[in-house]
C-alpha cells in the first residue's frame, strides 16, 4: 500500500471515531497541528532518537515540499539519495515501510536508478533542526548517501517501522550515510486555516 494511502486510511479511521485494533494498538490519532515541545515530548515518550529531528522553517516551505509529486509518493516512509543529491529510485509498489535491507545493502560501488524532480538541496535548504542549537552545518557534510525519513506523531507507535531505519544505518560498514529524520506534522506557529490542514490528504 502506498503512503499516501496509508495516510488516507488513518484519516478516514480516525475521521469516523472507529474504535480499531489498529488505532487502539499503535495510538493513532487525527492529525492535529503540533509545536517543537510536543514533538520533542513525544519522541521521549516513545524512545525515538532525538538526533537529526528537523521540521519545515514555515508553511510556506512545507506545503511546496507536500505539492511536490515526487515527494508524496515517499510521505511517512525514506528517501535516499547519492552524494551528487540525486533521489534514488524505490519501488512504492512495495510496503511504504520497507527499506531496511535497502539502506543496510548501501555502497558506493553499485550503480543505482534515479529519479528526477526533486533534488537533496530541494528539501535541505526548506527545514531547520528541532531542537535550537542542533547544528544545521551537519547538513552540508558530504556523506555517500542521505536517507530523509518522513515521519509525523499522528501515527503514534506506528512509527516504529520508520524508526527501525536508524539500526540498517549503523550497521552498515562500507558507506557513509547521513540520516534525516523529517517530520511532516503541521505546526501551530503556522496558523494555517481548515483548508490549508486538510492539503496534506
């Protein structure tokens, strides 16, 4: 199933007050607007790394980033791009989760496909760390390989699938791989109106 129709899927869920196993077991909820404490409290509550957490600078980087066709395809999974910022190709026929031997398997001497449409600079020059004081100079480093993995606190445990990506990282040994995690929850800050909120469906 491809993000953008697990995300529909959760909305609907959560739209119609369904008491599920799903939404029962993994704590997901309506997507809501959220602020940099909340996010920082959930990722404690939960045990997620808190290094490398970034969010959007405002709406207005957020919802070009959302617009973009390429980028939805790959909504609450992982983007990996080469050192030139180029997106690699993944197959989104397949479970939006997986990833993990993809990123663990990384190395500079294969050849991968690629993708046009959206750049690494795309995405990079749009967000700011979470928490202030992060250094925002580790995004200009030069590693093999970045991974942005999108994630959002609405789909509560259920992130778990995504956070997992952090260990295929470690223990990969033949490259360098920078680890991005994105998160796409709105921000209160941006005070965007009822349509604006619903455009991420």
């Amino acid at each position: 199933m491809k993000a953008i129709q697990v995300l529909l899927l959760v909305i609907l869920m959560t739209a119609a007050s369904c008491v599920t196993i799903v939404k029962w077991k993994y704590g997901i909820t309506k997507p809501r607007e959220e602020t940099p404490e909340k996010i920082i409290s959930f990722l404690h509550q939960h045990k997620y790394p808190m290094a490398g957490q970034y969010i959007f600078t405002d709406s207005t980087e957020y919802f070009q980033t959302i617009r973009n066709s390429v980028c939805r395809k790959y909504l609450l999974s992982h983007m990996i791009f080469n050192s030139k910022g180029t997106l690699l190709l993944r197959d989104t026929a397949k479970c939006q989760w997986s990833g993990y031997e993809i990123i663990k398997a990384l190395s500079t001497d294969s050849v991968y496909k690629t993708v046009d449409g959206l750049q690494l600079g795309d995405i990079l020059d749009l967000i700011r760390p979470l928490e202030e004081g992060q250094g925002q100079d580790t995004l200009r480093q030069q590693p093999d390989f970045t991974a942005i993995v999108t994630w959002a606190t609405f789909l509560g445990s259920y992130n778990d699938r995504l956070f997992d990506l952090e260990d295929a990282v470690k223990y990969n040994l033949t490259a360098r791989i920078r680890l991005i995690w994105l998160n796409i929850d709105m921000q209160e800050s941006w005070n965007l109106s009822k349509n604006q909120r619903m455009e991420i469906i």
